[in-house]
C-alpha cells in the first residue's frame, strides 16, 4: 500500500512515518504551508496530481484539513486522521462528512460529539510513542546529567494569549465574568466549564467586543472558539504560573520553554528543547516530569504524557477522565487534583526515591507493552482496510 503523508506541525510524524515502514507499508511525504487550508485550488490540484502520479491509495494527516477531503472525495481515495488537538476547530466543517474520511481522535468526548452529529467513519484512538526510537536515542546519551532537575517542566505559558489582548477592550462586567470563569476552571480537575459559561446573554454582549472569524463552510460557533482559543489558553497560562510558583517556594524547579519565564523568580529557566535529541533526555534524567492539560483537551491524554512515560520519566499530571482506562494512579503515575496537593505530593516523592523510581519503571513497561505507534498504526490500518478496502 502507498500513503501519502501530508505533513504540517506536528511533533509525532516522523515515528508514525516509521510506524508505517516498520509494518511494510510504503509512504511519501509532502510539506507546504498554506493561507488556507479549508480550500486552496492550486494545491489541490497539485495534491491530486501526486496522488495520482504515485498511485497513492490513501492520504494521511495529523489533524484535519478540509481541502484534503475535497481532493480524496473526487479521487474516490481515502483521508485518514489522526488528531492530536482537541477541540480540533478545522473539524468543524461541512466536509467532515463526506465518506472518504477516517477519523481517528484521541479525545473520547471529541469522538462521541462527532459520532452524534453523524460522522460515517470516526474511532477513539489514544495518543502513543516510538519506544524503539526513545530506548536507542537514552541508551546512547552520555550527557544526561546536564538535564538532571528535581522538578521539571517542558511546555509553553502562553504568556502571548489573545485574552491579555482583548480584556482592555471589555466592559467591567465581561472582565469580572470572564476572570471568574477562568479562575472556575482552574478549580476544576478533569472537566471543562468554560464553553459552558459562556451563555447565550454573555455571548450576545461577547460579539460587540470579539470578531468570529471563520471560512463559509465553517460550523463552529463563538462559545467553542473563545472558549478554547480565548479562554483556554488564558486558564492555561494562569494554572502553569501558579503552580510553578508555589512549587518553587519549596522545591528546585526548572522550566524548559520558548516563553518569557523572567518574572518566575524562583524557576530556573533551562532554555529550549529540541523534540527529538533534548526532550527525552529531560524525561528520563529528572526526579520529577510535570504535565498540566490545557482545557481544551476534555478528557484525552496529551502527547506529553505519554512521551514523558515512554522516556522512563516519573510523571505527576493533572487528572484527565481516560487516564484510568490505560494508567493506575500512584502505581504507573501521579495525579493531582490541585496546586496544593501537587506541592504536598511533590514534597513525598522528591523524598521516597525507590517508591518513584518503580512507579516510573511502571510507567514505562505499560507504554512499552500496549501503547506504541506499530500497535495504534495496526489498530488504524485494520478500521481502514474494513471499512473502505472491504478486507
């Protein structure tokens, strides 16, 4: 079988892309950014030339792109995804329900949303890891003591959120409500309120302040962008501050990010990663790995959880509603619920090493048995070979 990977930023294509050769199947790539990716005719007809120069007989992405589905529909070829957003505004198209597309969502409430709107072809499927790449790249680094950390943590604090931009803007009442409802969250583990909060008296107020800019085809709707684009990653950015914060009044905590970290007093900044060669490293060298899930996310798991995992990292995370499908807690990993129970749980396993080393190698041996890219790449080709190739 031929597949043809479009490839846009993402993190996990090239293990895929090694998930594919490693279970026989040939692939090829193509990269170009586009101003729009709901429709664009000159690349689509350079995306259905190649299909057909190639005689490709499928076409997969990271996350949905509409144009794709206007291609495969009329090539009668399938498009395959696999989402690693959540919620993935581009889904939010007329075209998700054309027959050609198989979607394959790591979101459990992204897959029920979809499958009760009537989407043909969509499957819940986690997240994974390319295990042999992380065992070889850790197995020959000698240089892991230069990302020893007793805390750390990888990610962004979206400090350049849209909110801090638009709250000027906004009426005293907006700013109480929104600020309210941003702290709400926070306050809440494993649920989302924020779409919820957003009624429709508040959204009537919300459009004289806050343009809804969406394609013609576009379904989506003022409550679910600014809450997920808006809101999200406001409450986000305020969550990881706080916490690392509180951590750093009595902990050594360090912060690996592109972001402005100065007024972090107390936080050691460790510069920026590279994915592929640094992250890891970090991972598998540091006492403890830290995972805050951005709101958006509902119920599924992150690519960091299971990179962290899959490093042979210890991980303490915020709950998540699937992380008892796959993980136990205080076995594989540690939850918690609130930024004084991760510095009180912090404190314990910063100080009962054996307890923490085997909850990582715990971790570490589920990812390895039941949670890799070869296993979630067989579980996707078997729906598609069914479903479209009737075999």
């Amino acid at each position: 079988m031929q597949i043809l990977v479009y490839r846009w930023r993402a993190y996990n294509y090239a293990d895929i892309c090694e998930a594919f050769t490693a279970l026989g199947y040939e692939y090829i790539t193509i990269e170009q950014d586009l101003d729009n990716y709901d429709e664009e005719p000159e690349f689509e007809t350079y995306l259905a030339k190649i299909i057909k120069q190639k005689s490709c007989d499928m076409v997969f992405t990271v996350n949905y792109f509409a144009l794709v589905t206007t291609v495969c529909a009329k090539l009668n070829v399938p498009y395959v995804v696999w989402t690693c957003d959540n919620p993935l505004i581009s889904m939010y198209h007329k075209n998700v329900f054309a027959p050609c597309n198989y979607f394959f969502t790591f979101d459990k409430t992204n897959f029920l949303e979809f499958k009760g709107m009537g989407v043909e072809h969509i499957w819940h499927l986690p997240l994974a890891v390319n295990i042999k790449r992380l065992d070889y790249l850790l197995a020959h680094s000698d240089d892991l003591i230069a990302y020893q950390n007793d805390i750390a943590f990888v990610g962004s604090l979206y400090e350049r959120n849209s909110y801090d931009r638009l709250r000027p803007s906004l009426p005293d009442y907006l700013k109480g409500y929104f600020d309210a409802a941003i702290w709400a969250q926070q306050c809440v583990n494993g649920g989302n309120l924020l779409e919820e909060m957003l009624t429709v008296t508040i959204l009537e107020q919300l459009q004289q302040y806050f343009k809804l800019e969406k394609s013609k085809d576009s379904f989506s709707d003022l409550g679910l962008i600014f809450s997920t684009t808006v809101l999200g990653f406001k409450t986000a950015a305020e969550e990881r501050r706080r916490a690392l914060m509180e951590l750093s009044k009595k902990y050594a905590v360090t912060i690996y990010s592109n972001s402005d970290t100065s007024d972090l007093l107390r936080v050691r900044y460790g510069g920026s990663l590279d994915y592929w060669s640094e992250m890891p490293k970090v991972f598998t060298a540091s006492k403890i790995n830290l995972n805050f899930t951005i709101p958006g996310i509902k119920s599924g798991l992150p690519l960091r959880i299971w990179d962290v995992l899959g490093s042979g990292g210890f991980l303490m995370t915020n709950f998540q509603a699937e992380i008892p499908a796959y993980f136990k807690n205080k076995v594989d990993l540690v939850c918690f619920e609130s930024v004084e129970e991760l510095s009180e749980l912090a404190g314990y396993y910063l100080s009962h090493e054996k307890e923490r080393r085997q909850i990582a190698k715990n971790g570490y041996e589920k990812v390895k048995a039941f949670h890799t890219c070869e296993q979630r790449i067989t579980q996707m080709m078997e729906c598609v070979r069914k479903e479209h190739f009737g075999k």
